[in-house]
C-alpha cells in the first residue's frame, strides 16, 4: 500500500498530522507556546516540497 503513495502528499500527510497533534496538546496545558510554536512550524513546512523530490525522481 505504502509504494501506492505519492511520497510528496506522504511527507505532507505526516507533517500534518504531527502540526495538529502538538496543537491539540498545547490546548491541555496553559502556558504551552513551544508546543503552539512546534505544532506550527511543522504545518508550515507541510507545505515545503522535499529535497530529495527536486527533479521528477522522487523516492523515500
């Protein structure tokens, strides 16, 4: 299943799922701005494509 997947959206995927996990972890605590901070930084890079998909090859 895993070799059916466009590596690019598997990264995005990831990166996205983690962002909104460190997010919804930060809600639970007061005080909890690196986990906002993390949780961010991670939904942003979501959106950086990998540099090992900088020509058509694209592998994991």
């Amino acid at each position: 299943m895993i070799n059916k997947i466009d590596p690019v959206w598997f990264s995005r995927i990831i990166r996205f799922g983690l962002g909104i996990v460190f997010i919804a972890i930060a809600f639970q605590y007061e005080d909890a701005w690196s986990l906002y901070l993390f949780g961010g930084i991670f939904i942003v890079t979501g959106f950086v494509r990998p540099g090992r998909c900088v020509d058509d090859k694209c592998e994991l």
